[in-house]
C-alpha cells in the first residue's frame, strides 16, 4: 500500500498578504525571490535562491493566484 505524500498547507491569510506584497512592491524576480526565502524560512523551511528566482518567475508569470503560490510553495519548502 502507498501513502500519498502530504504537502504543507499554507494558512490562506499568509499566502494573501505575501501575494499583496509582490504585486503592490514593484520587486524585481531577485527581490521576490528574497520574500519568498524569508517567508518560507519563517515557517521552518529551507528554499534554494535558484528555487526561489524561479518560482518567483512562475507566479509573476500567471498571475500570481493563491493557488499557484501554494503549489510552488509546496515543490519549494524544504524540510530543515
């Protein structure tokens, strides 16, 4: 029997108020690359800076929706 792997789950006020903060800053992908460490970090997960550049890239890319930032969040979070 396989067990599904569970992913973290990122409070929706959280994602909400990061998602606020790139779109309203004006960051570049470096700087937002930056937020999304720190946010991460903050709740205990590791990221790689070329992770992160990415991702940022990706969510910039389609719009930055709740749900795309939690499923990036989710390849991305690292377990320290």
């Amino acid at each position: 029997m396989t067990d599904a792997i569970k992913y973290e789950k990122f409070p929706l006020a959280d994602l909400s108020g990061l998602r606020e903060e790139l779109m309203q800053s004006g960051l570049d992908s470096w700087q937002a690359a930056d937020l999304i460490s720190v946010f991460l970090s903050g709740r205990g997960y590791g990221v790689s800076n070329q992770d992160a550049r990415g991702a940022a890239s990706r969510i910039e890319s389609v719009g930055c929706s709740i749900k795309c930032m939690q499923e990036e969040f989710e390849k991305l979070a690292l377990v320290m």
